[in-house]
C-alpha cells in the first residue's frame, strides 16, 4: 500500500497572478480567497494578481502563498485527494496544520498575517543576508558559522538538502562564515535574494511576539501526522505551539523531514503552492520517491491524468 505526503511551499515561492486559472475555474479555490479576504480586510486576490511590490513584502507574501496553498489543497480534498502525512517549508508548516486537521484555515490566515507582520518588523529588508552552501558536509557548515559568531549572529538556517545548506544573519557575520568556509575549500556558494535572514536568532522577537499570540489560538487533535521544521519528527499536538515559536528563529530540518516521512512508509510526494522548489529538493534527498507539483491547471489535470493510469 502506497502511502502519499503532502508538502507545502514556503515564502519565496509567490508569484504574480499565482493560481488565477484555479480561481476562475474552480468555486472552491473562489470561496478561499473570498473567506481569506474577509479575515484579512483587503482583496487578496487583487494583491496576487496586480501588486507585485506588495506580494513580495513578507506581511502579505505569507497570507498570499497560505490562500493559495489551502484553495488547492481543498480542490484535491474535492476530488478525494488525501494525504496519508504532511509537511511544509517554514510558512508552508502552517497549509500543513490546515491539511493535518489541528488547524481551521480562518485561524491560520490571521495568524500568519501576523507572524508576516512581526518577522518583517524583526527583520527589516536589507537587515542580515542568506547564503547557500553547496556540497559541503554539515559539521563542517556548523563549525564556520560558530566561528564566525564573534562577528554577530551567523547559523544555518535551512537544511534544504544534504548538499544545499543555507546560512544566514547580520552581515557582518555571515561574510566572515562565507570567508572561513572559502578558506576551508567549499567551491560553491550561492547569495540569495530573500526578505530577511529568517530561521536565525535575528527572529528572536518575532518568536517572542508570536508566541503570545499562539496562546489565544485552538489546536485540534492531528487527524494524520504532520512532521515538524524544527525537529524532523512527528509533531505531537502538546508541543505546536512551542514548536510554532521556536520555528521562526530555528533551522528548518527539510532533508531529515523528508527522511522521516520515507520511515513512516511514504512513497509518494505531491508539492502544492507555487513553483517546485520543494520537488527539487525531494529528487535530491531520495531518487526513489515520487514527486509531482500542483500550482495551475495545467499541473492539477497532469495530476488527475497521473491518479488515473
């Protein structure tokens, strides 16, 4: 018996006009966009569709990617497309909260909405940077960053595969990371263009105000696993909101996620948001999983071609 995952992309994958076609085509993507712009008190499909500068500001790249994430996720559950476990990148943890059955998507568009808004303030534009590093082995990685910790904050932020690990944090600190990891013989590393160094202690009040705002929230009983960021194991549901604190400011543990989903019997991966970056990461964490990605509908049909071989 094959056993199915869902994973949910993270921020950085928005893009403009993202998911339209579902929209016009399916009433139940409508009615998601139409219930998360109530709670959030502007158009959000507007947003995605005509304001590229505001999609892109972290405060509304976050509701924008949890809509279109949950509208496709409510289209497959439409056409009895389940998942058997579930995962997600950072924000996308919190489609999967949805998708898990803990979490009702009304309380997950205004709280993201707010976890947006209180990274953004912790972490303004331009405040740290983000760099990827290539095939080089983790101990390695870890020791440069601890080092290079006397310059200010520096830590991986994303183990997004065994041979891709993001570091990041103020400047000043991940320049010395980058200089000591050259110095080391690491060939390739990649600046990446992101809204902040996120993952890193820099998000420290973000965590801080988040968590305040997790207490006010109702969490159900998970109705499939869900496995969590920052731990890489089945997340139990006493410890979501500690974990959703600690998340923001703690590396994302994608690869050994991957790992522990293949352990409970997952074969298959179906990515849902925009872009594939988390299909790319999967071929190269395990060559033997399926992966396919749900964005559009041209992807949707592929995958309702797929299901009926």
């Amino acid at each position: 018996m094959t056993k199915t995952a869902f994973l949910f992309a993270g921020q950085g994958a928005q893009k403009l006009g993202m998911a339209r076609d579902l929209y016009e085509n399916f009433e139940i993507v409508r009615a998601t966009y139409d219930e998360a712009s109530v709670i959030l008190g502007y158009d959000l499909r507007e947003l995605i569709d005509k304001k590229a500068d505001e999609l892109n500001e972290t405060k509304y790249t976050q509701p924008a990617i949890l809509a279109t994430s949950v509208g496709i996720l409510r289209l497959l559950a439409a056409h009895d497309i389940k998942p058997d476990a579930v995962a997600g990148l950072s924000l996308g943890e919190y489609s999967a909260l949805v998708a898990s059955g803990s979490l009702a998507f009304s309380d997950a568009i205004a709280l993201v909405a707010k976890r947006g808004q209180f990274m953004a303030e912790a972490a303004p534009t331009g405040s740290g940077k983000m760099v990827a590093v290539m095939n080089t082995p983790a101990d390695v990685i870890e020791e440069a960053c601890k080092l290079a910790s006397e310059r200010g904050i520096v830590s991986p932020a994303n183990y997004n595969t065994p041979a891709q690990i993001v570091i990041g944090g103020e400047v000043a600190a991940v320049d010395y990371a980058v200089e000591l990891l050259t110095v080391a013989g690491v060939k390739r590393m990649i600046p990446l263009k992101v809204s902040g160094p996120f993952h890193t202690a820099i998000l420290a009040p973000a965590s801080d105000r988040l968590s305040e705002v997790l207490e006010t929230v109702n969490f159900s009983d998970f109705n499939i696993p869900l496995v969590s960021n920052t731990t890489a194991q089945v997340m139990p549901v006493s410890e979501i909101k500690p974990l959703l604190t600690r998340q923001v400011m703690s590396p994302v543990r994608f690869y050994e996620s991957i790992e522990t989903l293949v352990s409970l019997g997952v074969t298959d991966f179906i990515e849902i948001g925009p872009g594939k970056v988390l299909s790319g990461f999967v071929k190269k964490i395990d060559k033997s999983a399926g992966i396919i990605h749900v964005e559009d509908l041209a992807t949707f049909e592929a995958l309702l071609a797929t299901l009926e071989k």
